[in-house]
C-alpha cells in the first residue's frame, strides 16, 4: 500500500510539472515576445533610418553645345572659363574661390556685366585659348566656346583635363538651360535654378510693367558694316520679350544689309551696338531719312546687356522695353 501511494504521488509531480508551463512563467524563447491583447494599444512601428543626405551627386555626365557627352567624376575645385558668359556665370556659382582663371574680357566693362565685382580682382588667373597656359593652371574643369579653335581644345583634352564646351545661342531659354546644365557640372544646381528663377522673375516683371500690347514698335538692331539681327537670334528674343517687333524679322540669321534696305525697314527705333560709330549711322547721310533717326530713338544700349550669354540677359529685354515703353517704368 504504501509503494502504491509513492507511485502514485511520483504520477502527480509529474503531471504538475508538466503542466507548469501552461500556468507559469512561459519559456525563454516566448518571454521576450510582446502578447498583444485585442484591446491593447499597438506598439508603433519601427521608424526607418533615414537615408544619408550628404551621397555625393558625382559622376556627373552633360551634354555640351557640340552634343558630346562630358562627365565630371568628383566635384570640380579648379576651373578655368574661356568665354565671358561661363565667367558671368560662374563667379555667382563658384565665385573666386574656385574660379581660378577667367577671361580678359571679364574685366572690360563695355563688355562684362562682371567687370566691378570686387570678387573679380581675387581671381588671380587671366588667360586666354592658350592650351600650355590653361594646361599650366592643372584646372579639373575648363569652359571653352564653339568658336575655340578644336586642336585647342583637342590639346587641353590629350592633357587629362575635362573641357565642356558652350554652344550659340539664339534665345533666352536656352541661355537660362545652359545656365542649370553648368550647375549641374560644377556641382552647384541648388545656386543654378536660383539664378534660373531670378531670370524668370525679371522676365515677369518686365511682361507685367508692359502689359497687353496690340501696337507693337519695330526695332532694329545695327551693328557696324551693317550686321543686322534676324529671326532666330539672340537680339530677335530680346527685342520680342520687350514688347517689340524684330524690324528685321524676315531675315535668317545675322545678315550683312545695305543702307538702301535699313531705308526699305525703316524702323520705329535702332538699337546701335557700342562699335557704331556716329558718322557710320547718326550722321550718315544716308540714314538722315530715317524715323528714328528725325525722332532721335536711334540710340546705343548698354552692349554688356545685349551680347550678353549669361543669366545677366535679361538686363537687356529690360532696357529694350524701357526704351519702347518708357511711361511703363516710371
């Protein structure tokens, strides 16, 4: 009897220890693991590591004005520009600290918009489509034109230095796009599409001082031996976003035209280009003729506005409009 009651109490020991983890404190495995009541208030989600923010944007790959693909592998700290308008534009990107070599032109101020800046004068480098000099200045980047002749460019390139080459232009928008693809080269665009939306804002402002026009006046722009702007030039944009029509409109292109034919357009104004001297059109007997002429709105503009093929474009349709329209910005 008593071995039957030891057995038997040997069975309940172990019944109940078999059932301990039903009543008691549950396996490691589980413990660690949140039980969830229906009523119970979830637990938030995990929050996400946010990604980096300072990811490099290099490589950067551009099309140039010869439709070549540039690519740029780190961002550029020495650059060298050999045309006005990628000096304009990139002592606002860049400014002196990377800029290290820019045009003689940059500091002539009947042509520069750039040429009283004093950040100018700490650009220590003034050089020209000298390939041994821009070699010498070791640049990680150089901003050649269309117009540089190719073996120049073909030398700088055979050195290992990245050359982007800028293309014509013939319109303000493509001017304000060369201006966000530089910016992406250079590794600036933040800086670029704010210089972009300053030219936009200036480009509104001048639209709204004009207002809705129904009688536009004819311009023309002259330069000397008789160059004139046609359609599709930079000269014809300018002269329409003024409010103005292209007196020389039915023209391709720049065209080389008689004083018989300036006397055929007769314009409402004459926009002169600086190098036109008195004696070639205000004093040209030829010309004694003209309306504008007689009505003295035959004048010179600021030459820096007009040639410009930079962001600093759109100082020209402003003084354009303000000619054709001086009433509006008073």
């Amino acid at each position: 009897m008593k071995k039957t009651m030891v057995i038997f109490n040997l069975l309940a020991l172990i019944v109940l220890a078999g059932c301990g983890s039903v009543a008691g404190t549950p396996p490691p495995s589980e413990a660690v693991m949140p039980t969830l009541l229906p009523s119970a208030t979830p637990l938030p989600a995990p929050t996400p590591t946010p990604a980096p923010t300072d990811i490099p944007a290099f490589p950067v790959t551009v099309k140039d004005g010869l439709d070549n693909d540039v690519t740029v592998s780190a961002k550029p700290v020495k650059i060298v520009s050999l045309t006005l308008g990628t000096d304009e534009i990139m002592l606002d990107l860049v400014g002196p600290e990377r800029l290290i070599g820019v045009t003689y032109n940059a500091s002539d101020a009947t042509q520069s918009n750039i040429a009283a800046r004093p950040e100018l004068a700490q650009i220590k480098n003034t050089v020209d489509a000298t390939p041994e000099q821009v070699i010498a200045l070791e640049p990680d980047l150089v901003f050649a034109a269309v117009w540089t002749k190719p073996e120049v460019i073909d030398q700088i390139k055979q050195a290992g230095i990245t050359v982007f080459v800028v293309g014509n232009f013939t319109s303000i928008p493509a001017m304000r796009e060369n201006v966000l693809t530089i910016g992406k080269l250079v590794g600036e665009p933040d800086k670029a599409a704010a210089m972009a939306a300053e030219m936009d804002a200036k480009l509104a402002e001048i639209a709204g001082k004009i207002g809705a026009r129904t009688v536009k006046p004819s311009v023309l722009y002259y330069n000397p031996a008789g160059w004139v702007a046609g359609k599709a030039t930079t000269p014809d944009d300018i002269i329409k976003q003024a409010g103005g029509v292209n007196a020389a409109a039915e023209l391709d292109d720049w065209q080389q035209i008689s004083p018989e034919k300036v006397i055929e357009l007769n314009p409402d104004f004459v926009i002169l280009s600086a190098f036109v001297t008195e004696d070639e059109f205000l004093k040209n007997p030829a010309f004694a003729g003209l309306d504008a002429v007689k009505d003295g709105t035959a004048v010179a503009i600021t030459d820096a506005h007009m040639s410009a093929t930079s962001q600093y474009i759109v100082l020209a349709v402003e003084d354009v409009a303000k000619l054709l329209y001086p009433d509006a910005f008073k």
